[in-house]
C-alpha cells in the first residue's frame, strides 16, 4: 500500500472532529452506536480540535492515500484527555476503519513524535482506555504507563522525548556499506561467531545486490558522522503457509548497538521501523534469531519463540 505522511494543511483541521470520532473506543459486546454528540458534549474531547491552529503548540500530520486524507496525529496542551502540565503536549490519533492495522499509525506518530523531539519538548502525554488493543502500538512507540488518567477505566502514558540523545536516524545508503558491514561482523563476534573466513567480500555483494532491487533496507541510529546502532530487514518470500498466507516474510538481521549507546530506547525505534516497513510490504510474519540479549525486547515488541527463532505474525 503507497500512503504519504504530510503536515495538515489548515483547510483540513475541521477533520480532526471527524477523526476524534473516529477514535473512540467501543469495548467488545457493546450494541448500538456511540452518539456522535459525544465530541461535543465532553469539553476534554471538544479540547482535542476545538480552535485547532490558533495555539502555539498545535502540530498535526496527516496520512494520505490517493489524495484523500485516511488518518491523522495531532498534539496540543489544552486541558483534553491525556493532559498533564502546559509544557507537555497531548496525542491524539484516529484512523478510519478500512486503514488500520497496517503500519501507518505507527508512522503518524513517530513522525509527530520525532517533530516534537526536533521542536525540544521534553516529553509527550495520551490517555487510552485500558481495554484498547491500541496500547501496544503506543508502548511501541516509547510510551510507558504512569498511572491512571481521568478515571480508574483508563491509563496515561508518557514518552520522553530526549531518550534518543540527539541521534539522527535514516536510511542506509550504499555509501554506508562499509562501516554497516564492519558492524555486522562485530554483532556475530560478540554473539559467538568463530570469525574463521572474511565476510566483507560475501557481504558487499549482497548488500549491493538486495539495496539495488529494493527486497533488503536498514535504518541506521547515526551520532553525528557515526554510526552507533544498525537494524536491517530482507523481505523474502516462500510458499504461502497457514502461518504466513502471504508467503511474504521479513527477515530482520544486523540488529546492533554500540555498546556505549545501549539501554537508550535506541534499537526498539530501530525494530519498529522494520516491523512497520514490513507491514507496508504486505508481509505475513517478521522472524529473527535473537541473541539472549535481545530477547527481552523481542517479547515485549510481541514476538514469539518458534522452533530456534521469534516470530512476529502481523496478520
């Protein structure tokens, strides 16, 4: 699926009403229809749209595909669900039906998150019902909880937003080959790899092969010209199995910090990435070896052990 993350445009901001909405949660079991009038009649909901653009701190990105606007991510301090002090902006993020669950709330709000971070706020807040499968993708995204919100039924969650210590974070390009390769190495020695031939050759070609056909990529954490942490992803494709009924798997390799870099939050953006390019892919299922290091972010991500490996199905 193509989709492109853009600022909202301000002739727009009168669909934040609509995505608010849009974003209330109806537990399992529950018949009939939210009233439509809720988002009116709440002042902490009317708090999240109303008067949108005219305060300061108002950013709001959208999703669009095809021309028409399929989700949005918004962030303000006025006194709506979420709030915790005039220095912190609260999220909102709403997606229609038809567009949810692949990857592109999760792109809303590392772009909104990383725009936010750019801008200097030291932190961000949201509220989420307790109930809503929604609050993995947030913890996903760096949130953690803190306590409850505005009543014992829901959670208010945290992202500080200084965790990435001024890190730019991109894409590998072919001129990063050389120093992506020799970290690479470094990964598989300090796993317990006996370092018996030279990989470089070997490792060269494919990557030069994979980049160049578009069915690998990586994202590098990058501190000033250094590259301090990697993650890759090959998109592979087998015979399609009850597991996987796209046949579609992303490989992920390379996952790799610096030690001086570890325990920052730092390779858990970098694995989200990969999850959610996965997801834009149309892959079935995300697999990796996981060293005893990593396995503790791995299962909290949701991946699941599998024979010799974890297995995240995102089916």
């Amino acid at each position: 699926m193509d989709y492109v993350i853009r600022a909202m445009r301000p002739a727009e901001y009168p669909l934040l009403e609509d995505f608010l909405y849009e974003a209330i949660f109806v537990p399992e079991g529950f018949e009939g229809e939210v009233p439509r009038s809720i988002v009116h009649d709440d002042p902490k909901c009317r708090a999240a749209f109303e008067g949108f653009g005219t305060l300061p701190d108002d950013r709001a990105v959208v999703a669009e595909d095809g021309g028409v606007v399929v989700g949005a991510c918004w962030a303000r301090t006025t006194d709506e669900y979420g709030h915790i002090d005039s220095e912190t902006p609260s999220f909102s993020i709403s997606l229609y039906q038809p567009y949810r669950g692949r990857g592109i709330g999760s792109a809303l709000m590392r772009c909104m998150l990383d725009e936010l971070r750019a801008a200097g706020y030291a932190r961000a807040s949201l509220s989420v019902q307790k109930e809503n499968p929604a609050l993995r993708l947030y913890e996903r995204q760096g949130f953690r909880i803190v306590g409850d919100g505005a009543d014992a039924s829901e959670w208010l969650m945290v992202c500080p937003l200084g965790d990435s210590l001024g890190l730019a974070v991109r894409q590998l390009t072919p001129g990063d080959v050389p120093r992506f390769i020799e970290m690479r190495i470094a990964q598989l020695v300090e796993e317990g790899a006996c370092a018996a031939v030279d990989l470089r050759p070997a490792l060269t070609d494919y990557y030069a092969r994979h980049l160049a056909d578009g069915s690998f990529l990586a994202w590098l954490a990058v501190d000033g010209e250094r590259i301090v942490a990697t993650g890759g992803i090959s998109i592979v494709e087998k015979p399609p199995y009850y597991g996987c009924p796209t046949g579609r798997i992303g490989l992920i390799s390379s996952m790799f910090t610096d030690a001086a870099y570890r325990r920052q939050g730092i390779a858990r953006d970098l694995l989200c990435r990969l999850v959610d390019e996965a997801r834009r892919r149309g892959c079935g299922a995300v697999q990796i070896t996981a060293s005893d290091a990593g396995v503790p972010l791995y299962e909290n991500l949701g991946f699941a052990r599998n024979d010799n490996f974890r297995q995240l199905v995102l089916a």
